[in-house]
C-alpha cells in the first residue's frame, strides 16, 4: 500500500462466473442423475449427457476466463497489489483444501483407534462388541464384522513396493518443479522448461503407478471400495489424492504450454508459483497417505 | 494506489461510471454492490421459502393429531426449512452485508476477486433450483433433518439424497470462494493507515467468520461425500458391518456444524456493534477485547462439537471435556454483552428501528446463550436431548440473533443503499409485530421440551395442546409480519424521505463519508485513514 500510484483493477461484467455456475452445476446434476439411475439398475440413464453437456461449458468457460486473466496480466493491468491478492486467495484456497483432506484422515484416526477397537470390543464402549460377537478388530482389517455384507480383502498393499517408489517419485517432483522456480527467477529458459518438463513426466509416472496399484488392489488382493472399511479409507484417501494429482499435473501441463509462448518473466510469474505450490500441496498430502495409510 | 475501473463492456461511446442497462447488467456484475444487492434478495426469497414451510409445520402442530399433512411430507417440511434457512437465508444474508459495506468500510474500490465474487452468488440459485426440485419427485425431497444423521441419509434415504448432496457441494463451493474474496479484501485492500486495529467491528468479525467458513465448508464437503460413496459405491464408512460407524458421521458433521452455528452470529455481532454506538452516541466500549472475544469464540467452536452428541454413547471423559470446553464459550460471549451494555450506560439513546432490534438481539440472544448453557450441562442434556427445549434454544439464537441482526443491519444501512430514509412508523411496528411473535412462537417451547415432547414429530400428547396453538399463533404473527418488511423495503427503494449522506448522527465509518445513495463506484481511490 506504500506504492501510491499503483493501480487496483476491476474488471468489466464477464459472462464467465454464469457460464460456469451453468457448467458446474449441470455436471453435478447429470451426475447425481447417473449415480441414481446406476444404483437403481436402471437400464438407460441420461445422466451422462446431461453430464457431458455440463463439462463442455466447464471447458469453455476454463479456457475463456483463464485467457481472459492472461491477457489481463500480460497486458500490464496487475498491480502488485493485485498480486497479493492473488497469494492471499491461492493460499486460502489450499488451505481448504487441506481442510477436506482433514476429513478423510479424521475418519480414518476415529475408526483405527476409537470405534474399531470398541467394536472388537475393547475400551470405554467396548460393549458395542455384542453386535457381532467374536469380531476382533485387527489393521489392516482383513475381516469385517459382517462380512458377506462387505467381503474383506486377503491381504493389502505393501507400502515398500510401489507406493515407496511413488512416494521417491512425488519428493523428486517437489524438488523439481522448485530447480524449475529457481532457473525461471534466474532468467534461464531453458533450464526452466527442462525441470518443469521433468516433473511433468514424473507427475504421470505416479499416476500410472497409482492406476498399476488400483488394478492390483481390486484383482489380487480383493481390495475394493466395497471391502469394509479399510478399503473405504485406501481408496477415498489415495483416490482423492490422485484427483488432486491429476489436476495438478494439468495445471503444471498448462504452465509448461505457457512458458513455451514466452509467457513469464523473472519477476512477474504467480500463476507459475501458484501451481509449484498446489504442487507441493499434494505432495506433503502424500507423505501423510504413505506414513498413516501404506505404513503404519 | 487507485483502481482502474474497466469498463470495455460498454466503453466507446461514453464514459459514464453507471451500471450497465437492463436485466444482463446482474447476470454479468462483477460490481460488489450490484451483487450484495442480489445476495440479499435470495436471502429475501429463501427466508419466505423457508418461512412457508414453518408456517406448514406450525399448522400442523396447531392442533394435536394429524391435521394437514402427510408425516412423509412433515419430515420433508422440517428437513427443507432447517436447510433453507441455514444455507439459503442466514449465511447468504451475511455474505450480501459483507459485500455491500465491507469495501465500503475499509475505503476499497471493490472485493479483491470480483467475478469470482459474482460466481459464487450465482452458485446458489443453482444449488436451490437443484435441492429444491426434489420436493416435486415422485419419493419426496430429503427428509432426514437438516443435520442428515446416518444411516437416516444413507441407507434408509430417498433417491434425491444424491441430489441434495450435490446441492451441498455445490453451496459449499460458493461460500468457500465467497470466503476467500472477503479475506482478500480485508487483508489486502484497506486504505492506507487503516490498520488492522482500526477496522469496524463488522470487518472484524467477517474476518474470522471467513476464516471459519474455510476451515469447515470442505469438512461437510468430505461429509456428504462419504455419505455419496456409502450411497452409491459400497463403502462403509458409516456402516458397523463393515467396521465404520455411524457415530462417524455425526462427529463430521459436528465438526462443520458447531463452527457453522458461529458464522451464522458472528457477523450479528459485528453488526451489533456498530449499530449500538451510532445510537447510544458514544463509542464502542472494549473495542480490543470486542476482537480477542471473537477471535476466542471462533477457537472455542472447533473444540467443542460433541456436546451435540451427548447422548449417542461418548466415553466419560469425553462428555466431561466438551461439557467444560463448551460453557467456557460463556465467558468471551458474556464479555461482549457486557461490552454492549456498557455501551448504552449513560448514552444519549433514541430508538430507531436498527435500535430497536439490535436491543430486542442483546437481549434475546443472552436469553438463547442461557438456554445453550443448560444444554451444555452434559447429564442435564440427557433430559433435554431431542425435545423441543433444543428447539427453542436454537431459535432464540438464531432468530432474534442472526435475523434480527440482519434486521438491525438493513434498517441501518437502507438509506445509504437506497438514499432513502425507510417509513419509520412501519418499520416501528414491523419490529413490534417481529418481537411479540417470536417470543410468543418460541418462548412456549422451552415449556413443552422441558416435559417431554419431542421434535421433529408431526403430533403430540394432548397435554402439550395450549402451548402448540400458542406457538403458531406465535409463528404465523411473526411470518406475517415479514411481508410488511418486504413492502417497507420496496417503498424505501421506490422514494421517501431522501437520506443525507449520514443519516444516524452517531455513526461513524467510512461508509458515511460516500453520498447516498452509494455510487455505482466508490473509493476508486482509497480515502485517507488517521
């Protein structure tokens, strides 16, 4: 607020936020219309159109709006002032996301070690161990109290197998995309393109192995959504977790696009660090899955 | 620092720095002030909607034995109004405040992300238009509670549960990004020299209310959609057959819901204090500790949310601690109604309609804090539990609170959004008609939950007659009686008495040094704060 001559922008009316309020909530519609007509088994559904129709408004409003903050970027009408917004609502919004994680990890502290062991029938309310007499509670838990209801899995993943490798890949990837931050505050393009270029394929490295551990999970082990709770946590965890490297990954793909039109400069480049730290966002979500769900 | 007012849409042919023309200029605002004005009128919307559905409610409870409606329908009634009014009138209401003064009281020229800003108004129509076609499927709309228990919402749900999920994610987005707009704003757009210690009251606690909102939205976001993978996908997170539980459930829930509860009173609070001094004429006593109080209330809400579930089988200990930590919320919420008080000791009062019910919110809310503290007596709350005491409880807080904050907050503030005075004689009697209707609704429920008689349930014991038909004389008085608010605002809009620029001679702020009514574009560049 020193700067006494800068300028705060406000944009003119835009058609993007009813563009994208039209997208997403019919995406979430057609959705909730399929998901309906799927556990019916009702034979025909038009919830994947309604679906489809709502994420082509979604991929043009995200392609509108985005080039429209480019442009405005580019076209110098940021201040610096504008910038700190921008970090303040970048942070925030982690933040929140970091919130949501919160969620599936209480769910899975609460079950490990308060109501799982007083269903085995241990502890304060261990009595609730009438309800299915015999049940001891284990974890990984390889036997459910009801177990035709959801049949349990005949082992889990071992986490020094492919999740250690995916765990080395993520770390590398945070590191990567930081030499990337660096070479770019240093003017070095080359370098730049060449980290980002090198997280990216370690980014898609991790999802091919996650997808490698899906597939493993769900034929071998017998590990699936509908395998108790364990694999209700595994999967609600890790799958989220994977969404959120999915949308990282694009937007670092985004960035890489971006920087190959010369877009960037030494010292005006937030949409670049915003994505190194989503990118850094689910890499320590990471570290969390490999200690609390894989290893512990 | 100024601000560049864009203007492409229409420029070329004149410079003018009015709103657009036509019905587009609201759809495509990114003005704060164009779309503080639409957050406040589908708050307007939801409340009569959700109203609607009370008075169905209290019809029904009229008399005892079935009268009007199906049970089905009577729990599709409660359910819907709890929602609407939580989601779709008190937190909306909140937000189109926060857009229209918060720039205007921190010397802003707009919110920090404005067409993020009008995204997330836009979003809620959407998600109403979604949740709200489900009462006119073939198997009802949600008719779990508002607090959608498990297995209530899960195993045992109608099919518009996904629907009503998806409506949730989608009001939670919106007040995420409505949150992190109003952060922004506060902490990066304040005149120079207004410091953070300097910032009105309303400021303030919006403040720590969005930080509150960031912090729980995505909770009931992984809520619901544990409940939609339960539902949809086989998993059991809140099913004990397969090692879950459906305590689980509750806990989330509580997580988001105890912190909910103060973010739907904290920007009450702000309000309050700006509205009690301009009337007392004299300034704010304890403005520090008005802001630790705040910031110590929206700390204790995240360690407090079991004395919700008292009776649904948590280990002694666990009782103990959050009895203890939730009737330590007593004492910040005490120093603020001394604050109050002390406020109005000795002024130079006058009691104009923002007096009237900012006064009516001392006094009522402390009496809804009373009852909060009998709840929080763990072995006591056994008793209370589910009984229309609870219900009481909750509405004096949040009726006499939060709305009649909202109240208190648009008589206050209509002449500057309007630039005309409101009819004060109506506005008078609207506030009369509000007050003795709601203590007459709500009041007798202390009675009938204390002995016995359960909520959510569409008939009752004989010996709770007098005080049912009591309670919807009560309710249909105080739902009439926002009609009139409606036509007093539309009349204020329309003309009257025009408004001087600061109409209430013991106002201070920012916000009373722009004309009224407002212009389209204030504080392009940002005023001078001592």
């Amino acid at each position: 607020m020193s700067q006494t001559h800068e300028q705060y922008y406000v944009p003119a009316q835009s058609k993007w936020p009813i563009i994208a309020t039209i997208g997403l909530s019919t995406t979430l519609y057609g959705l909730g219309a399929w998901f309906n007509d799927l556990s019916a088994e009702r034979a025909e559904s038009n919830g994947p159109l309604i679906m489809f129709v709502g994420a082509l408004f979604l991929a043009y409003m995200l392609h509108g709006w985005f080039a429209d903050v480019i442009r405005e970027s580019r076209g110098g009408l940021y201040s610096a002032q504008m910038d700190r917004s921008f970090r303040w609502g970048m942070s925030w919004f982690i933040f929140s996301e970091v919130m949501f994680f919160v969620a599936f990890f209480g769910a899975l502290f609460y079950v490990r070690t308060i109501s799982g062991p007083w269903l085995g029938g241990e502890g304060d309310k261990g009595v609730t161990n009438m309800l299915w007499e015999g049940f001891e509670f284990t974890w990984p838990l390889l036997s459910n109290p009801d177990n035709k209801l959801f049949p349990p899995p005949s082992a889990v993943i071992d986490a020094w197998q492919l999740p250690l490798i995916n765990t080395i890949l993520l770390v590398t990837s945070s590191f990567t995309v930081t030499f990337a931050h660096h070479a770019l505050k240093k003017n070095k393009r080359g370098a730049l393109k060449a980290w980002l270029a090198v997280t990216l394929v370690l980014a898609v490295a991790f999802l091919a192995l996650q997808v490698e551990e899906y597939i493993f999970a769900y034929q071998e082990l017998g590990l699936t959504l509908g395998s108790g709770i364990y694999g209700a946590t595994f999967f609600m965890l890790t799958g989220f977790h994977g969404a959120h490297v999915t949308m990282g990954a694009i937007i670092l793909a985004v960035m890489l696009v971006r920087i190959m039109k010369g877009h960037f400069d030494a010292e005006q480049h937030f949409g670049f660090e915003a994505a190194s730290w989503y990118w850094h966002f689910v890499d320590v979500v990471w570290i969390g899955l490999f200690i609390f769900v894989y290893v512990l | 620092m100024s601000a560049v007012i864009d203007h492409t849409a229409h420029a070329g042919h004149d410079h003018h720095h009015g709103p657009a023309k036509g019905l587009m200029r609201w759809v495509l605002t990114t003005n704060h002030k164009d779309i503080g004005s639409m957050y406040l009128w589908f708050s307007f919307i939801m409340f009569l909607v959700g109203g609607s559905m009370a008075m169905v409610i209290r019809a029904e409870l009229f008399q005892p034995g079935m009268q009007i409606v199906e049970p089905e329908f009577f729990n599709q009634m409660t359910t819907m109004h709890g929602l609407i009014m939580v989601f779709g009138a008190v937190m909306p209401a909140f937000v189109g405040l926060a857009n229209w003064m918060i720039p205007l009281m921190i010397g802003a020229p707009d919110m920090a992300l404005p067409r993020m800003n009008n995204f997330s108004f836009w979003l809620l129509p959407a998600a109403f238009g979604i949740l709200l076609s489900t009462l006119f499927t073939e198997a009802g709309g949600p008719n779990f509670g508002w607090t959608f228990y498990a297995p209530l919402s899960t195993t045992y749900a109608p099919e518009s549960v996904t629907f009503f999920i998806f409506g949730v994610h989608l009001m939670g987005v919106s007040s995420i990004m409505g949150a992190i707009n109003v952060v922004a704003t506060i902490l990066n757009l304040r005149a120079p020299g207004m410091t953070l210690m300097k910032m009105p009251l309303f400021v303030w606690t919006w403040l720590i209310t969005a930080f509150l909102l960031i912090a729980v939205m995505p909770v009931l976001a992984g809520c619901v959609t544990m409940m939609l993978m339960d539902i949809h996908f086989g998993t059991s997170f809140f099913s004990a057959a397969g090692g879950g539980d459906p305590v689980l459930f509750q806990h989330v829930f509580w997580f988001f819901g105890h912190p909910e509860v103060y973010i739907m009173i904290l920007p009450a609070f702000g309000a309050v204090s700006a509205i009690i001094p301009a009337f007392a004429r004299k300034p704010l006593f304890g403005y520090t500790s008005m802001v630790y109080a705040t910031a110590s209330i929206a700390f204790l809400s995240f360690i407090v949310w079991a004395h919700h579930m008292f009776t649904v089988g948590i280990p002694l200990t666990g009782e103990l601690f959050f009895m203890y930590a939730t009737m330590l919320i007593a004492v910040p919420t005490g120093v603020k109604v001394f604050n109050w008080v002390s406020t109005m000791w000795r002024g130079s009062m006058t009691f104009e309609a923002p007096m009237l019910f900012a006064v009516a919110f001392v006094i009522l809310f402390t009496i809804g804090g009373f009852s909060g503290l009998m709840l929080a007596i763990a072995p006591a709350d056994f008793q209370y539990h589910d009984t229309y005491f609870v219900v009481a409880h909750f509405h004096y807080v949040l009726v006499p609170g939060a709305i009649f904050g909202i109240f208190a907050s648009a008589y206050f503030w209509l002449p500057k959004w309007t630039g005309h005075m409101y009819d004060e004689v109506l506005a008078k009697t609207h506030f009369w008609m509000s007050f003795i209707g709601m203590n007459l609704a709500f009041f007798p429920m202390h009675f009938v939950g204390l002995a016995g008689m359960p909520r959510r349930i569409p008939d009752y014991n004989l010996q709770f007659a007098d005080f049912n038909m009591i309670s919807s004389i009560g309710a249909f008085t105080f739902g009439a009686s926002q009609l009139l608010f409606l036509f007093i605002v539309i009349k204020c809009i329309r003309g009257g008495k025009p408004a001087p620029a600061k109409p209430w001679d013991g106002a201070e702020g920012l916000e009373w040094s722009v004309p009224s009514p407002a212009p389209y574009h204030t504080f392009s560049t940002p005023p001078e704060v001592k």
